[in-house]
C-alpha cells in the first residue's frame, strides 16, 4: 500500500522537482514564479547536484524522495517497436525523462499542504496561480487540463489523455496513492506517468476538474499571450527556453 508519507501543516503550496539533468531550469522557473505569486514552495530533489540543492534551499523546502527506480522499464526492456513509437511522441530525452517522471506521484505523497499544485520546471508562469488552489473539492480532488488533441472527446471516452505537467490536488486524494502503486507495476506498459494517469481516471470513471487550457498551454498550440502557464514540453520545448528564455522574453523584446 502506498500512501501520504506527511501530514498537512500549511493551507496552500507548491511542488515541483529536478533530477541534474534538468536543474538547469530552477533559476529561470522561480524568476518567472517569484514574479506573479508567493506561495510556499516545496523542491523535490530526483537526483540534482549540491549547487541545485543549495538554491532550492534558498527558495523553499527542498525534499529528497528516496525511490529506487529500477522499477521504471527501460527502454532496452521493451520491444524495437513500442520504444521508437514513444521517442516519436517525445523526442530522444524520453528515457532520461521517465527515471523521474514516473517518481512524480510519490513526490505528491510527499506534501504537506492542505491544496497543493504541482508545476513542471519547463513551466512558464505568466500569471497568479491563486485560482488553480479553489479548483478542488472534497468530491472533485484532482484539477488538470486535458491534452488538447483529445478535447473534442467525451468524458471518460477511453482515448482522453490529460496532462500531468500541472496538477492541482486535495491532500490525502486516494488518486495520488493508486497512480503510485500502477507506476510500480506498469511503467511498461505507459510511455510517460500522464498516459498511466489517465488510463486511471477512465478505469476509474474516476470525476474530475478540467482547467482552462490557459493553464497548460503546450507550445504545439501556437503562441498564447493570454496563458497563464506557457508548457515548454519535449525536447523542442526545452530548445525553446535555452535560445530564446520562453513566452516573457520574447514579449519583452516588443516593449
């Protein structure tokens, strides 16, 4: 059985979390935070380098989730097949991506916040994130927005995918419990932890909210000044940030 690990000691907060690979995004993920909102921050530590660690510190609570990822497949275990048709989907840092990925959902145990929100660090925020907090309730416990291919299904049409890149959730959701315990078993059978996710919330028939896309806008969808949140997802979505520092940074240019 895999459950919350704390208890709720404060009202509202965020979490997101780094392996080496991708702290280089810390720095430019608070600076695009710390500018619109305030709440507390909770770092969760995948395997980031002392430097990384230090400033995670500085910002917030840093947190270190010791699960042992041979549970996650690689991509030597699955068939020729399966694994070229998932780095289609994501680009050639698919592999690397899924060592913490699929540890998100024991990140998520880790909260102690009563409503809480966890951000991808390729999360660009544009904006205050207070109504993503009032989105839950005792009855709907979790908040996401679909992937926007799949928006002209309908509820619980097995084919919806969501995306877990900004999740908003109620401690103690029993969702957050059993999408750890599939990822223990099924992380071959998934690409990332959004499709296992997902697969949950149909299984399940499983309500929940979905937010305004403005709140995950993925960069296949064009260029939305109006978002919230900017997802920076995939390879060519970190390309984005490392050349051109994202959505602030090239609105800034016009000003």
């Amino acid at each position: 059985m895999v459950t919350y690990i704390r208890k709720v000691e404060k009202e509202r907060g965020i979490l997101c979390g780094s392996d080496e690979e991708q702290e280089w995004l810390l720095p430019w993920w608070w600076e695009r935070y710390s500018a619109h909102n305030a709440f507390p921050v909770t770092f969760i530590d995948f395997g980031m380098s002392e430097k990384a660690r230090s400033f995670c510190r500085t910002h917030g609570e840093l947190i270190s989730v010791d699960v042992d990822d041979s549970f996650i497949q690689r991509k030597e275990q699955l068939s020729a097949q399966v694994a070229a048709s998932w780095e289609a989907v994501y680009g050639p840092t698919l592999w690397t991506g899924r060592l913490r990925w699929f540890k998100k959902p024991f990140a998520l145990l880790h909260s102690t916040y009563r409503f809480n929100l966890w951000l991808d660090l390729d999360c660009e925020i544009l904006g205050p994130l207070d109504p993503l907090f009032t989105a839950c309730t005792e009855e709907t416990q979790l908040a996401l927005v679909r992937e926007y291919a799949t928006e002209h299904l309908p509820l619980f049409d097995p084919g919806i995918l969501y995306n877990g890149g900004v999740i908003a959730f109620l401690h103690g959701a029993p969702i957050i419990s059993e999408w750890a315990a599939c990822a223990l078993q099924e992380s071959g059978s998934y690409w990332s932890d959004d499709a296992l996710l997902s697969s949950l919330i149909y299984q399940k028939a499983l309500r929940v909210i979905e937010l305004p896309d403005i709140y995950n806008w993925r960069l296949a969808q064009g260029v939305n000044i109006n978002a919230i949140i900017h997802h920076w997802t995939g390879s060519a979505g970190k390309a984005y940030i490392r050349h051109y520092g994202g959505l602030t940074s090239t609105i800034n240019t016009f000003f």
